[in-house]
C-alpha cells in the first residue's frame, strides 16, 4: 500500500489537464514563433545607430538563440507559468469540488500539499529544461552552431557555455520559486485559480514597480525579482558568485515563507468548497 | 567647487562607531579669530577658525583638521564633531587666502601656511582643556586631504609637536604632480616607486586651470565679504584680478607655465619647496597615508614617495590605497575613517604609544576592483608595503604584447586638436556611461598595444612597465599611456588614469623608452586581453601645438607588479546580505519544524475509545460557530450503529451538513469530538479510510472520463486496486457507454450516480450520503433503495442527510432530526411513525365523508384528537384516543364511515413537522403553530 496521493497520482492527476497542454505547446512554440519573426527581419532600418541590434545577437548562432529565447521567457512568461503551475492545483480540485473528496480519502492535508507542490516544481524544472533545449536545437539547425557572442564583447565556446547555461538554469528555476510560493499562498485559501495566479502576478509587478524606486536603495534587494536577472552575470566572460547567492538566499527565503504560510493556513482552514 | 579632499574623501563622512569608541560624548562648538603672521606686504592676516570640545570637562589630546583647496572649515564640521565626540578637541581652521580667513594662497609655504598652523598648535598649547605633554606642547595630531593633507606633512615636517599625522589624497612633490614624468629612468623597489627622468612631464593644464578658476571666485567672494581680510580685489589692477587670492609671486609663475605648457625653473624650484618633500627629514610624528586611485591630480607615486622617505629614517608609516580621490569618492569611506581614528587613537590616546612598535593599521592596505554591482570595493593587507624596510621587492607578472596596431605609427595633429580625452578631472565617476574608448583613441593618433590572453588570473598591485623604442620626427615626444581592458568589442578601462611622457629625442633616431602606467591595482583574469593605449593628445594636459609623426617599436612584456593581499576582515567585505538572509531562512526553518511539532502533538492529543469500536459512528456534543458568529451546529450527539440507516434530517440551515463535513474533517469543530469504530477522526485521520462520502455534490476532475475519475480517486487513497470494487461501483453509477466520456459531459444526475459509486468504492464500513437523490429521478431513486438496503443489510452503516421525508421514511431505519444547529430527536423510523394510540382509518367512498366522520368521532369519549385528510375519492382519518384501537374501529363505523383500511403509523413527515413545530415553540416561546406553514415550505423546498 503506497501513501496517499503518491506523486504519480497526483501526476496523473495534472498531466491530462488543458492547461498543462497549453503551457508545453506555448512552450515549445515559443522559439518557433522567435524563428519566423526574425526570418521577416529586413535588416537594419536606415539612419538608425550602428550598435549591434538585438536580432543580430539572437540570430548569430543556436547558442545565443537560446539565451535570448531564455531571457525573453524568464522576463514574464516563465513568471506565470510559475505562478499557474503552483498557484493553480488546490483552487483547481476545489473548484471541481473534488478537494473535499481527497481529503476524506483521506488524503493527509500536508500530504496533500506536498503532491501538488512537487509535481508543480518537476513541471516547472522540465520546462525549464525543454525550453532552452528545445530553443537551442531549433535555433542550431537555423542560425548554425557558432560559439556564444557575449554581448559586452568577447565570445564563450559552447564547452565554455553549457555548464554555465545549465547553472543560469537552474539559478532562474529558484528565482521563479518566491512568486510560485505567493501564489500557493493566495491557493491555498481560495476556489479560483485565477486568483492565485492573478495575486501573484500583482505581488511581482508590485516588487518590480518598487525596485525601480531608486530612493529605496539597498532595501530593494530583498525584493522578490530583484535579482532575477542575475543569471545574465554568468555569461560575461568573467562572473562572480555574490548576486547570484544572494538571489539564491532571498529566492528560497520568499519561497520558505510563502510555502510555510500557504501550508500552514491549508492545515487550519475550514474545507468549504 | 573644488573642495577638495575632505568632502572626496570621506573624511567629512562621520566615523564609523568601533568596538572600542565610548559612547560618544556631546560637543561644543566655538569660533575662533586668529592672528598669525602678515602677508610679505605686510599686511595682517587673522585665520577663521573653529574649536570643538568634548563638554566632559577635563584634558583631551586635540586634532588639527585642514581641507582642501577651494574649501574652507565648513567642510569639515561634522568630522570634527565625530572626532570630538570620540574624546578629542578639534581645531579646525580656513587657510589662509581662503573663505572668512585673511591672505593670499601660498601654496602650503612652509613659511606662511606652515608657520600659520605653528600658530595654532601655540594656540592648543596654551588651553587647559587640551592634554599637555610639556609646556606649551600639546598633545596633537593632525588630519587633512588635499591641500590640508599637504600642510598636515608640512606642519609635521617643522613642529615636533606634532603626535600623529593623517595625510589623504596628497603630493609629495608639486612640481612632479603639476608637470608628471612617466618616463622612467630607474624602475624602483616599491610598487609606485620608478624614478622619472629629470626632464619635467607636459603640464596637467585642466587642473591647474581649475585652481585658477577657483582661486579668482574665492577671491572676488572674500574681498566683498572680509574688510579686514586682506586689500585682495579692491585696491589691485586687473592682473591682480588674474589672480584671484594667489600670492603675485606663485602667480607670476604659475600662469606663463599653465600658458606654455613648460615650467620655468624658478616654478619648479618653488614648487618642490611648497611640499612635503622638501621638509620629511623633519618628521617624527607615525604617518597615515591615504592616497587614490581615482586621482588624476595627485597619484600612488605621490604616496609612495612619502612613505620611502619616511620608511628610511624609520618614523612609522602605513599606506592605504584607496579607489576615490581627486575624481570621485572611495567607496570604503566608512572603513577609512575607521582606519584613521585608529591611528589618531593609537598614537594620541593610546597607553605606551612610541613604546609599542607595532602599527595599529595594517602596513599597506589597498581597495581592490569593485565587483560589478557591489557598492563597496573589497580590502586587502599586507604586512609590509612591498620594497620597504623588510618588505621584499614585489614580484612581477608579465604579459606579452603583440605588434602595435597601425604598424606603430601615430600622429601629433598640428594645433594639437583634437585631443583624446582619457580622463574628465574631478568626474572619473561621472564619465562612467560614456563610450570612452572611442573619444580616447583617435584614429591616426593613437596606438594600441594589446596583450595576448592571461593564462592566469592575479592581482596587480603598482603601476605597469612597458618598455618601448620611439622615433619621432621632431626633438621632444610626449605621449600619454593608459590601460585597457579588450572585453571583444568593448574595451573598457578599470583605473581611468593616465600617464604622460615627455622626452627629450634626436630626430629619426630610434630612443628606448620605459614607461611607468599609473599606479593602481587590477584584478586580472585568466583569459583576459589588456591593452596598452599610446595617445598623441590628452584633453587633460597641455598638448604640444606642432604636428609631429612617431613610431612606436614594442620592446618588451607588459609587466604587471602583483601582490597577494589578505583580504581585510571586516564589515566592508563581508557579505552582510547572504549572511543576514541566510540567517533568516535558518529561522524560518526552525518556525516550521516548531510547528510541524506542535501540529504533530495536536494529533497526537486525539482520545480513542475503544469500547466504541463496535460503533459505526458516534457524534458527541460538537459545537461550531463560524466565523460570522452564527452559530451553525450546537452541542450535537447521536449515533450511528452497524447495519443501520441513518437518516439526517433537517430544514435547510439546520447544520447537517457542517455537521457531515466535521465528521469526515474538512472542518474543525470548536468542541466535541467524532469517533469512527471507537478512533476519533480528525483532519486526514487514518479511520477515514473506512468511510465513504458524498457531501454536497460530486467533484470530479472534468478532463478525464468517468472511469478514470473513479481509478484517479482510488490512487489517491494509495491502496491496492483489488480493494477497490470497482465492478460493484460502477454498477451502481449504471451509466453504461458514458463511462468512457470526459465527465464534463456529463448531466448533474450521471453525476450524482458516479459520485454514490466513489463514495462505496472500496465499500466502507460507513457510507456517508449528503443528499443523495438530488438530481435523480423517480425510478432511479427507487433503484438506489435496496441498494442501499442492502449495503447496511451486510453488517455496514449507512448515514442519509436528505429533506425528502418519504424517502427517509422508505429508506432509513433511524433518523436524526435537526433544527437549528441541535437535534430535536433520534431513533428508530418505526419507532417514531408508530404509537398504541394512533389509528390511521381509510374511507372509501360508500360511507360519510371523512368531515362529517371526524366530527362524530370528536364527540365520542376517550377521543384526544382526530386529524383529517379528505379528497373526493378518498378520505383519511388519524385518530388519537385513549381507548383501544378496536374501539376507535368500531365507533368509526358506528359514525357512518366506510372503513376500507386501518393502520398505526402516521407519516414522517407529521412526525417531522411535529417535532420541528415544538422545538421552534421551544426556542421562541410563541408563533409555533402560525410558522408551521412556512416550516412546511422549508422543508419542501
């Protein structure tokens, strides 16, 4: 006898669903759509400034291809794809009223969130691995394999890039953990899905309004987001560890807390849906 | 304007509080007039100053505390308070030929501006408040940037007075920084310590110019301001004007050479006199010396010097390298002043000062490169500047140079425009954004020199060297080096400083060249491309005017003095951000294990009771209020037993359902508890697993088909499926083909028939079904009868919430009945519908109507009550009598009825509006029997 809501069940439970199709097919759509824009690039427009153009970087090579693919998503789509793989479990079963019925299975509350938490992450994580796999195949076998062109100058061999890539990976992974966990919060408490997905969403927009406030100053880095685009340090040609701990520390601080509270109002409140 | 050195510096900036600081003390502030010595004219100059005192009361050891040039003591009032709130009475003062003060500018003269701050020290020497160390010798040091850096060397230098010296951002020698040499004739022990050639560097025009400027405005400023203060602009001619508050000599100097662009002798000769070199061999005083990076004005080298100087007649030195100065601030100011109060502490406060030999500050400390987006610049230490004393000579790291681009050749334009512009004096910060390379290396007149990749990563620490071959096709070459960083297209420089040479050559004859760069340090990475930019031209200095065509030979490596520092301890490299939020998570994380404990000892407190194990169900005085405060269940007890079928009855709003959902858990009851089989069910307890529910309606996942929902439910309880039933389940949802269509599809009563199917999936030992036939219609609510007859028939429990009584009646074997938030009865449904005194008559149609019938009954003795339900066909007439049943019969018959039936029982439903009738008389004490027909209609509904 397994435990209740084992993760395969409550993978069972998710994979089927319209939504989830959806985000996989935006997903993988996504560097298509980049590939076809670009392909109706007509060069630079005249008199405007000789500085390389974005378009240049991305279409230089499958590998800068990904890293613009990368910092195009991370910049919002990824954000609520993070929100609604997290944010939208609980409110789903409550709002098909099937909550209650895990629960009487019975489905330990705590055990309960810790299904629908994991199987969100390991979505999250495989998105977040067949996005830049997915972009970098595709851009290869359109814009060729050339090495990495550091936009501040210099270049990085793919050797160089890889590993890197997959640490930006996984830094953008824990940087979108704080916003997931805010939506699991508002979840948690709440019948509607777009609710949680929506709160989160103003939580982040809220912070980022605030981290462009200048007179804040150094307050604005605990700010959930603030180092979200700290990944991009890696790819300089040379990079240093101290934004990127600290967005690690301040990420998995936001996302302890929003968990924790989201866990804790789960276990006390009245089941009513 | 150019306040220079204390607001730059830092040294303006309140010290940072340390360990060993009392707590500070308050401070009274006084002005002061003091005469000294006339100007050469003779006539009589007073200074403006300023003392500050601890308001303690007893003897202090004093500072001095100059600024820089341009500025006045104002700049520096809140360093003074901060030095006397740490137990020091400040002196503060305005040079002469500056603000309220009276004079000219002399340009720290040991013999004016020297004497003057003699005069001072006199001063400090004669108030009792201050600690004495003999008649008339105050216990002193003093402290200043810039121009006040410079005096504080000076005053050293010529009143043994003097306990400790500060001296930050300021010359050794003013003719070596006004006219600098990078052309080298010796490359020295010590990082910035190469010897120039005797011939003086192109003058740093843009500097000298400002001075100017700022001398002129303070001029004008003061002569309409002081009466007393000097005859400055009233009484001259125009070029005492030119002058502003210069003395005329310096100035008669000055300008031909800011002009030409070539110092007369007499200047050099004067210049060399108005600096600390000209009197360290009078210096007894430890020496602090704070010198930057970002100082296009007075370098490393200046520093360096000093310190070598001091270094060999042993008096105590320590060198700290800062990243601000002249062009912008040091992002370690805090951990500067710090640094400085340790010395003035040391040497004026500490117990033994001269007896200890060691130095309270490192040796040598210098900023490194500032991380990018780091706000302060990491600090490192050595415990010997390198070259000095026992400190051995620094190593080197060299990297190759390749061929210079443009085959070496580089143009002086005719006119000497237009002019590269490498550094923007005073704005190094300032010029961050802006595309420097490209206004630095002007196409034709300049060179690159780039190195091939590092293969290592070090610290450089000191200035470059770069030795070259030049031919030029006139007598003099100037050229300006400065180094890069090749970043790909980008090229960036760390240290914007820049380092001329002016040298003497013959004409196509080839002349070997070696270059000192400015002194700095330089964090160089494995991988990374240097690059050493030769320029014709810089905006910053006086270009020479006559075209000129140069080829630049590459003779050597680019070598790189390297040092391995300690990184310094202490706030400023500390990463207070990843400690103080990982100290955070660490807490969080003890919040929740102390929760996940304490939820875990809640469960725990759960009382089973054993003797109960043979009990389906029992509810014991649960009690909640929302909450709203409406008060929803109250003190509610029954229970269910084996083989029974449980109705829950009740108008809407009576709490059966909060009451269903506190026994499966989905809400915490305030008080009362629920026991299964004899195990108190809570939230997610085990027992659950035993009990079947359908509450308020079905919930499936509407994406997968019926079938799937029912294998997804039954995974989510993680046991085997061979407990499941499914067979059993499914036949009792009887819906057939729809099985396999996505159950948003279905209607509400396929629904409804899916949802009794999961609740017995498993077929647990209780079934709870909230309103089970809503949604059904007549023939299958029939269907759901004896299967639910059946399922209690094998020894299980079954619990029915519903409001339709008939249904109750034929499906239950016991109800419960609730008003209100409280049950008003329970028992057995025969029980309650059939009494000894209650006899039910059916008339049919032969006899009297059932009207006319019940009145005679009335009439007849032992009679309680007799009821009537009357319609043409048929009548009925439920009579309550004392008498036996046969009785009833016979007096029946005897008033004219045609009797076709007899029965006991009444329906449930009168048994049900009954009991709802007395408790809302109960609860009200009135309207009991008016309300029954809106009670009736609830219940209807």
């Amino acid at each position: 006898m397994s435990s209740p809501l084992s993760f395969r069940a409550e993978w069972g439970r998710q994979v089927g669903r319209t939504r989830t199709k959806w985000i996989l097919g935006i997903v993988l759509a996504l560097p298509l759509i980049f590939v076809g824009a670009f392909a109706l690039d007509r060069g630079p427009r005249q008199g405007s400034q000789t500085g390389t153009r974005m378009v240049d970087y991305a279409t230089s090579g499958g590998a800068n291809f990904t890293v613009f693919v990368l910092l195009v998503a991370s910049e919002l789509l990824l954000v609520i794809v993070a929100a609604l793989l997290l944010g939208d479990p609980v409110p789903a079963e409550a709002s098909w009223s099937s909550l209650r019925y895990l629960l009487t299975a019975p489905v330990r509350r705590a055990r309960l969130l810790t299904a629908k938490v994991s199987v969100g992450v390991v979505h999250l994580a495989i998105l977040l691995i067949v996005l830049p796999t997915w972009a970098f195949l595709i851009g290869s076998l359109v814009y060729g394999t050339s090495s990495f062109t550091i936009p501040g100058g210099g270049a990085l061999t793919l050797a160089e890039l890889l590993p890197r890539l997959a640490i930006a990976i996984a830094y953008i992974f824990v940087a979108m953990l704080p916003v997931a966990a805010i939506a699991f919060a508002i979840g948690v408490g709440t019948d509607t899905p777009l609710a949680a997905v929506g709160g989160a969403l103003i939580a982040y927009i809220v912070a980022g309004i605030l981290d462009s406030i200048d007179a804040l100053g150094s307050i604005r880095n605990g700010l959930p987001g603030h180092y979200q685009r700290s990944w991009l340090e890696l790819l300089q040609p040379t990079y240093d560890w101290v934004a990127l701990r600290h967005g690690v520390l301040w990420s998995i601080l936001w996302a302890l807390i929003f968990f924790a509270l989201g866990w804790r109002r789960f276990a006390r409140k009245d089941v009513l849906s | 304007m150019l306040a220079l050195g204390a607001a730059l510096l830092g040294l303006g900036l309140p010290a940072a509080p340390t360990a060993a600081a009392a707590a500070p003390l308050s401070v009274k502030a006084a002005d002061l007039d003091v005469p000294v010595g006339a100007e050469p004219d003779g006539a009589a100059v007073s200074l403006d100053a300023s003392v500050f005192t601890p308001s303690d009361g007893g003897q202090h050891p004093a500072v001095l505390l100059g600024h820089g040039f341009g500025g006045s003591k104002e700049d520096l009032v809140e360093r003074a308070r901060s030095l006397a709130a740490r137990g020091y009475v400040v002196l503060t003062w305005t040079a002469r030929g500056f603000g309220k003060s009276g004079g000219r500018i002399h340009l720290d003269d040991p013999a004016y501006e020297g004497a003057d701050v003699r005069a001072l020290v006199d001063l400090l020497g004669a108030r009792g408040d201050v600690l004495q160390d003999g008649p008339g010798d105050p216990r002193v040091g003093i402290a200043g940037g810039s121009y006040g850096g410079a005096i504080a060397l000076i005053t050293a230098g010529t009143d043994p007075r003097i306990d400790a010296v500060v001296a930050a951002i300021t010359w050794h020698d003013l003719a070596a920084s006004l006219f600098p040499q990078a052309a080298v004739t010796d490359l020295g022990q010590t990082p910035a310590g190469a010897a120039p050639i005797a011939e003086p560097g192109p003058v740093k025009q843009l500097w000298i110019s400002r001075f100017f400027a700022a001398s002129v405005a303070g001029g004008a400023r003061a002569g309409g301001a002081t009466a007393g203060g000097g005859s400055a602009a009233t009484s001259a001619g125009d070029d005492q004007l030119l002058c502003g508050r210069f003395d005329p000599t310096i100035c008669s100097l000055l300008l031909p050479a800011a002009e030409s662009g070539v110092p007369s002798a007499e200047l050099l000769e004067l210049l060399r006199a108005h600096s600390p070199a000209a009197v360290l061999s009078g210096v007894q005083a430890p020496v602090l010396l704070i010198q930057g990076m970002a100082d296009s004005l007075f370098g490393l080298d200046q520093s360096d010097a000093t310190a070598r100087a001091l270094t060999d007649r042993g008096v105590p030195v320590a060198q700290r390298w800062i990243d601000g100065g002249h062009d912008g601030p040091s992002s370690t100011a805090t951990a500067d002043d710090a640094a400085a109060d340790a010395w003035l502490d040391h040497y004026l406060r500490g117990a033994s000062p001269s007896a200890d030999g060691r130095l309270p500050v490192p040796a040598f400390t210098y900023a490194g490169v500032l991380a990018r987006r780091a706000t302060v610049a990491p600090l490192f230490t050595a415990d010997t500047y390198p070259g000095l004393g026992a400190g051995a000579t620094e190593p080197t790291t060299s990297l190759r140079l390749r061929e210079p681009s443009g085959r070496g050749v580089l143009l002086t334009p005719p006119g000497g425009a237009p002019a590269s512009t490498t550094v923007i004096p005073g704005l190094g910060g300032l010029a961050g954004n802006l595309p420097t390379y490209q206004l630095a290396a002007l196409p034709g007149q300049s060179v690159a020199l780039d190195t091939t990749r590092s293969t290592k990563t070090f610290t450089a620490v000191g200035s470059p060297r770069v030795r070259l071959r030049v031919t030029s096709s006139a007598s003099t070459v100037t050229l300006f080096a400065s180094l890069w960083q090749v970043q790909g297209a980008a090229t960036s420089q760390p240290r914007r400083l820049v380092a001329p040479v002016r040298v003497p050559v013959q004409p196509g004859v080839p002349t070997e060249v070696t270059m000192a760069l400015p002194a700095a340090t330089w964090q160089v990475a494995s991988g990374s491309t240097w690059r050493v930019l030769l320029t014709s031209t810089d905006s910053a200095y006086a270009n020479p005017r006559e075209a000129r065509l140069d080829r630049i030979e590459v003779l050597g490596d680019l070598e790189f003095p390297t040092l391995d520092g300690t990184p310094a301890s202490g706030a400023t490299t500390r990463d207070t951000e990843s400690i103080g939020v990982a100290v955070a998570i660490g807490a969080v994380l003890l919040l929740i294990l102390g929760s996940v404990l304490l939820a875990r000892r809640r469960r725990a407190a759960r009382v089973d009771r054993p003797e109960l194990a043979d009990v389906s169900l029992v509810v014991s005085n649960l009690v909640k209020t929302y909450a709203d405060g409406h008060r929803a269940v109250d003190d509610v007890s029954w229970r269910a037993e084996k083989g029974q079928v449980v109705g829950l009855l009740g108008p809407n709003g009576a709490g059966k359902t909060t009451t269903i959902r506190m026994i499966l858990g989905l809400i915490a009851p305030d008080s009362g508890t629920v026991h299964v089989m004899g195990e108190q069910a809570g939230p997610g307890s085990g027992v659950l697993r035993r009990v079947g529910a359908l509450v308020e309606g079905p919930g499936f996942l509407p994406h997968l088909t019926g079938r799937a929902n029912l294998e997804a439910y039954w995974r989510a309880t993680g046991r085997p499926e061979s407990e499941a039933g499914f067979d059993e389940a499914l036949a009792v949802a009887a819906l057939g083909g729809a099985l396999d269509r996505p159950v948003k599809t279905y209607s509400h009563g396929m629904k409804q028939r899916l949802g009794i199917a999961q609740a017995m999936l498993g077929l647990p030992e209780l079934l709870i079904l909230d309103e089970p036939t809503n949604g059904l219609d007549p023939p299958q609510i029939a269907a759901m009868r004896p299967i639910l007859h059946a399922y209690a028939a094998a020894g299980r429990t079954v619990v029915v919430s519903s409001h339709l009584l008939g249904e109750v009646e034929q499906t239950c074997s016991h109800v419960v009945v609730m008003h209100a938030g409280r049950v008003v009865t329970t028992g057995a449904v025969a029980d309650l519908i059939a009494s000894e005194d209650t006899t039910v008559l059916e008339l049919g149609a032969d006899g009297e109507r059932a009207g006319t019938v019940a009145e005679r009954l009335r009439a007849a003795d032992g009679i309680r009550s007799v009821d009537v339900e009357d319609d043409d066909a048929h009548g009925r007439v439920t009579v309550i009598a004392d008498r036996p049943r046969g009785q009833v019969v016979r007096e029946a018959i005897e008033a004219g009825a045609d009797v076709v039936g007899v029965g006991s029982r009444r329906h449930l439903e009168e048994v049900f509006l009954g009991v709802i009738a007395q408790a809302a008389h109960a609860d009200t004490g009135e309207s009991g029997g008016s309300s029954l027909i809106e009670r009736l209609r609830q219940v209807r509904a």
